[in-house]
C-alpha cells in the first residue's frame, strides 16, 4: 500500500507495509501515482510489467522530457529492488496467536483520588468521580495494586504506574509511601519502577516538585493554553480565581526544575480554540519545551464538542504549526509537541504498532477500591469492570476482548495508511461513539492522519539542514 501528499513543498511517497518514506520529485512522484493501481496487485518485490511501463512513461512524458521520465521509472524500479516500495503486508500473521499469548501486564494507572480540586467543564472524569463517588485510595490498596503488577509482570523488569485523578496531589501522602513501598520491593523482586504523575498543579509547591525530580520519570502537567483559553475551561471549584494564574509560575518552576528529566505540558483544545497552534506557541513562549495539545472527545451535544464541520479548520491549524515548528527549530528556539515526535528507523516493535497502548490486557486502571479496568477511561463502566486487587483479573472475557484490538480487527484500519502509527486509535473512543472497542472515532482518525503527515513532513524539512 502506498499514501502519497503534498505538503509544505515536499512530494512525500509512504510504502506502509515496509515503514519506509520518500521525498522525491514531480516527476517520480507522478510516477508512482500512475503505476499504484497495477503494481497494487502483485507479489513483491518484481519488475514493472512491460506493458504498464509503456504505458505511464507516454504518461509521463506529455508532461515531463522523456529522458526525464525514463530516469524516474528506473528510480522507481531501484527502490521496489530494496523492496522500500509496493511491499507486500506481512503483518497480519502476526496478530492470529495474540489471544493464546499469556497476559503480562507491564503498567497501572493508579486512580489515587477520585477527587479534584478543578471544575474542568470537559472532564471525562466528572470532577474526578468517575460516575460513583468522591474517594481517595488507601496505602493498603495502593500496595496491593502494586503487589498485583510484580505478580503478572512476568520477566518484564520495567514496570510503569501513572499516579493519576481527579487530582492525584489531593493524595499526596499516599503517593509517597507508595512510591517508597515500589522501591522497597525492586531489588526483592528484579524489578524497576518508573513512577510518573499527571497534575494540575494546584497544590504543588517546593517539596513536591523536590520529591517528584527525584522520583518520577515523568510528569504531565495539564494546561490548555492562553489564559483566556484555559480559564474558559479549567475554572476553580469555588469559582473564584483564575486556574491559570495559580498554576502557570508553579509550572514553569516545575519545568525549569526537572533538570533533563521528562515532562510535557498536556492541553486540551475544544471548539472554543479551534486555532490551538495558538496555544501551543504560547506554551513555547513560556519556556515550555514539551508539549502537547489533544482534541476534547465529546458528546456532539455539547457545545464545545469537536464536529465534523470543523475538521478542515483544525488540519489547517496541524499544517500552520507544522511550519512553526519547524521555523523555531531552525532558529534555535524550538520545542517539541508530542504528535510530531515521530521515529521513521526504530519505532515501536511490530506487536505495538498492531495492537497498540495495550489497554485491558498489558495496562490496566486501578480505581480507589482497588477494582481493575482496561484503562482509565473505562473507569466506572461496570460492564468493563475486569477483577479487583484481591481477586485479580476475574473477567478473561474481556481480558481477551481487548487481546483481539488490532488493525486488521477493525474494519476502518485495514486500508489505512495510518494504521501502523495510530496502531487502530483509542478503543475507549470507538466504544463511547459506537458501542465496540472494534470500530474507530472518526473525527480523531482524520486529526491523526493529518498529524502523521505533518510529523514526517517536518523530518523531510529538518533533514535538509543536517
């Protein structure tokens, strides 16, 4: 399969089956275009039939030399020779013993409060209630929960637990002695713990920020924007104040603080900013260095829910930033925002880029009580409710549900160009718009294509200044 797009100047050709990426001229470009439909068809790697060749060099050349036209087919037939185009998909076989593979669960996000200390108009969480009740996890169920992820990690000696909410420093005496209870256990058991928090910052101050630099790999903390932005969406509980004030200087301390160490910015844009490149440049403007910004999900009913009439509007925003970034790069001053971050050698093994975050089977959420669900955003569901810390997992049913979430499982991912980067999208959103973790949120498909082809867009652009 093959996508090809203009973008910002640059002819870029994909062969998705190989992984591999092409900036070329008009002419291969065309070339390549002309010769899909025949060579689509046909086992790889082999020679361009006689007859097609014919056929697109006359093609080509009403509109380009001859000779020009000829040299682009002998490019082209070189890069099919190092089968780097019209490569068959191999990957499919990979995906039919996910099921009878033994689950090893690798990460757990905590729900360490189901309490917040914002009233996000957005937030899936409800205020951090997660359809129940206000709560905070004990340290006895915190242990158990990590006792429950060395117990099923299997050989796997990086473990991951995201400290989350609601608002997870409205617990903060808990995070620490679980965090000191992790560490207690590494050596014990051949284990490492990579600790991360997301926050709104509220309440952090000096000895947080000190414990965290030394503690947590990663902190993700959540800010929309522009004042105007973020205070629009992000108001107090109490109603009085400004979110933004309180946590921007508290931030920007925290960021300048990590010292190397990881953390992003994580906003959330809604049809209030359609124009979101805003938000993202005023992150940088701030000193910000990681960053990201991702497209509420929400009911159509509500007013600031994305809607299909707006996409053309947002991946005109994913292509002005696109050339911002790259233009601050270039300048010594640049950032980086997570959907650009893209690895065209390594990237992720092949069963992640089928089957994706692993959400019900190698990462689970942990709700205050200890109950087990396939992610965060399952929370509070019932008919998604997998076990519990004491019991384990009891639900293998849905265990094995979620084992079988893969691109070729979804009908909208097995023509995609996109499929191996998204790895088939969130599953939470295709079961809140379509009732099954088997179909895809459409709107977030097309934001993610659009993000794709901009972060390899913005590699054909940087690597000519290498």
């Amino acid at each position: 399969m093959i996508h090809q797009y203009k973008n910002n100047g640059y002819n870029i050709v994909m062969d998705i089956s190989s992984g591999s990426v092409h900036v070329v001229d008009d002419v291969v470009y065309d070339a390549v275009e002309l010769l899909e439909p025949v060579m689509g068809e046909l086992r790889k790697p082999m020679a361009i039939p006689a007859d097609a060749k014919a056929r697109v060099l006359d093609l080509l050349s009403q509109s380009y030399n001859r000779s020009d036209a000829e040299e682009a087919l002998d490019e082209v037939q070189a890069l099919i020779d190092a089968e780097e185009l019209y490569t068959a998909d191999v990957y499919q076989e990979y995906v039919t013993d996910f099921k009878q593979r033994k689950t090893v669960v690798k990460a757990l996000c905590l729900h360490i409060a189901h309490d917040c200390n914002l009233g996000c108009k957005y937030c899936f969480a409800e205020e951090g209630e997660y359809h129940g009740r206000r709560a905070l996890m004990s340290f006895e169920v915190g242990k158990k929960a990590l006792d429950f992820l060395i117990a099923n990690s299997g050989n796997r000696r990086n473990l991951e637990v995201d400290f989350f909410g609601g608002e997870p420093l409205m617990n903060w005496e808990v995070v620490k002695q679980l965090v000191e209870y992790g560490r207690s256990q590494e050596e014990a058991h051949g284990k490492h713990f990579r600790f991360t928090i997301t926050t709104n910052g509220v309440l952090l101050n000096d000895e947080i920020m000190d414990f965290c630099n030394r503690e947590m790999s990663n902190v993700v903390m959540s800010l929309d924007g522009r004042k105007e932005v973020n205070d629009l969406m992000r108001p107090t509980r109490n109603g009085h104040g400004s979110s933004y004030d309180i946590i921007v200087p508290k931030f920007q301390k925290f960021a300048e603080s990590r010292a190397g160490k990881d953390y992003y910015v994580r906003g959330t844009f809604t049809r209030n900013n359609l124009d979101f490149s805003e938000d993202v440049k005023h992150f940088a403007d701030l000193g910000f260095e990681q960053m990201s910004i991702e497209p509420v999900v929400a009911s159509p009913e509500e007013p600031y829910a994305i809607r299909e009439e707006d996409l053309p509007k947002i991946l005109e925003e994913y292509d002005k930033l696109a050339v911002e970034y790259i233009k601050r790069k270039k300048e010594g001053r640049g950032f980086n925002f997570f959907h650009f971050m893209i690895d065209l050698n390594q990237g992720p093994c092949v069963a992640k880029r089928l089957s994706g975050c692993g959400s019900g089977t190698e990462y689970l959420a942990v709700t205050p009580w200890g109950d087990l669900y396939p992610c965060h955003q399952f929370v509070g569901q019932e008919e998604f409710l997998m076990g519990n810390v004491d019991t384990g997992v009891t639900r293998t049913d849905i265990r094995d549900e979620f084992k079988l979430c893969n691109v070729y499982a979804k009908e909208k991912c097995r023509k995609c160009f996109a499929r191996f980067y998204c790895s088939g999208g969130c599953a939470a959103n295709s079961y809140n718009f379509h009732g099954c973790i088997t179909d895809a949120y459409d709107i977030g498909c097309e934001m993610q294509k659009k993000r794709i082809e901009c972060a390899i867009m913005i590699k054909a652009a940087l690597a000519e200044e290498e």
